[in-house]
C-alpha cells in the first residue's frame, strides 16, 4: 500500500472531477493501511478480497447516495481550503468518518 499511497496522494485533490472514485480509492487505501497496522500488531493477515469488502462496508456506511456523496465533497472541500492545501488526507478522511459511531469504533 506504500506505493499506492504516494500515487493516490499525488491524484487525490479537492477537484469536482472524479471526486468519488478518487474518494473510494482514499477510503480502500486507509482501510489497507489500518488491516496492515492491525496485521503486524495482532500477527495475522487480511486477504485482499477481505480488505475490499471492508472497504465498500466503510464507504457505504459513510453514505453513497448522491446528496451524502454531495455532503462528504463538501465537508473535504471545506477541510482543505480550513488546512490551505489541496489534497485530501488521511486525516481528512478519519474526521470524515468521526461522524458515525460504529465506524470510529473500527478505526480506533
């Protein structure tokens, strides 16, 4: 997921263009990165297809539908003009995700 991470990081921006597939991208490279985290702490792996079932649980459960994808490009267009930086973070979609209990509890 390094590798990824530095493409994706480079390519996601607050631009209208694409934005929720670069959205999903940011959620399945996070998710990546917290089951690797958990991986080495608990000693065990995550197959690729169990990290994208995650994934897509992640992201649904932020919300898909056309007004909540609406609400999240607006609440990460807000964060970056906040931060004066044009890139979506991981941080950026860890507050993003604060809103829902049962999520927060999954990435902590």
């Amino acid at each position: 997921y390094a590798r990824a991470g530095a493409a994706l990081r480079r390519e996601l921006t607050c631009a209208p263009l694409g934005w929720l597939q670069r959205l999903k991208a940011a959620v399945h490279y996070t998710v990546g990165c917290l089951c690797q985290d958990v991986a080495e702490d608990k000693e065990l792996q995550f197959s690729r297809q169990t990290v994208a079932a995650i994934s897509e649980i992640t992201f649904r459960q932020c919300g898909t539908s056309l007004n909540v994808g609406k609400h999240m490009k607006v609440n990460f267009s807000i964060l970056c003009r906040h931060a004066k930086r044009s890139t979506v973070t991981l941080e950026d979609v860890k507050l993003l995700a604060r809103r829902s209990s049962s999520l927060v509890r999954l990435l902590s």
